[in-house]
C-alpha cells in the first residue's frame, strides 16, 4: 500500500507538471480484476468476512481494453484497499 501512495503522489505531481504519459496496451480486464482481487484475499479481509467475486460476461471481448494497464490496476487496488481497511 505504501508503495502504491508513493506512486501516486509522483503521479500527481508529473500530471501538475504536464509531464505524465498514459501507456496504451490492450489487455483483458477479467485477468486485471482478478489479480487485484487475488492480492486482497487476505487474513485481514477473510476475518471481516469480506468475500470478493467477479461475475464474467459471456462475451469475452467485452473485457479487451485500450489503456493504461498499470494506472487501472491502481485505480482499482486503491479502491479495493479502501473497502477492506
């Protein structure tokens, strides 16, 4: 967790800067969603009964995004970590 709040202030600041530049890769988002998901199923989420889960489409491409990989990963760990702490 600290490592990601490091990342973010230096994104932060290169955004304020005009200096950030978003990657685009294409990747599919159920394997993004699953590994943030794999990294919280944790002791601390599984004693407040957390149970996380992710319903997959029928339709496989609906998850082959064009983005930042890296960035929505941290978007969604931030998000995910708020909810467990």
């Amino acid at each position: 967790e600290l490592n990601f709040l490091v990342q973010d202030i230096l994104d932060f600041n290169r955004i304020i800067k005009g200096q950030i530049h978003l990657a685009n890769q294409s990747f599919d988002l159920g394997v993004l969603i699953d590994e943030v998901i794999d990294f919280y199923k944790d002791d601390s989420a599984k004693q407040r009964r957390i149970k996380f889960s992710f319903e997959k489409p029928s339709k496989p491409e609906l998850l082959q995004l064009f983005a930042d990989r890296l960035r929505l990963k941290r978007v969604l760990s931030n998000l995910i970590s708020n909810a467990v702490n």
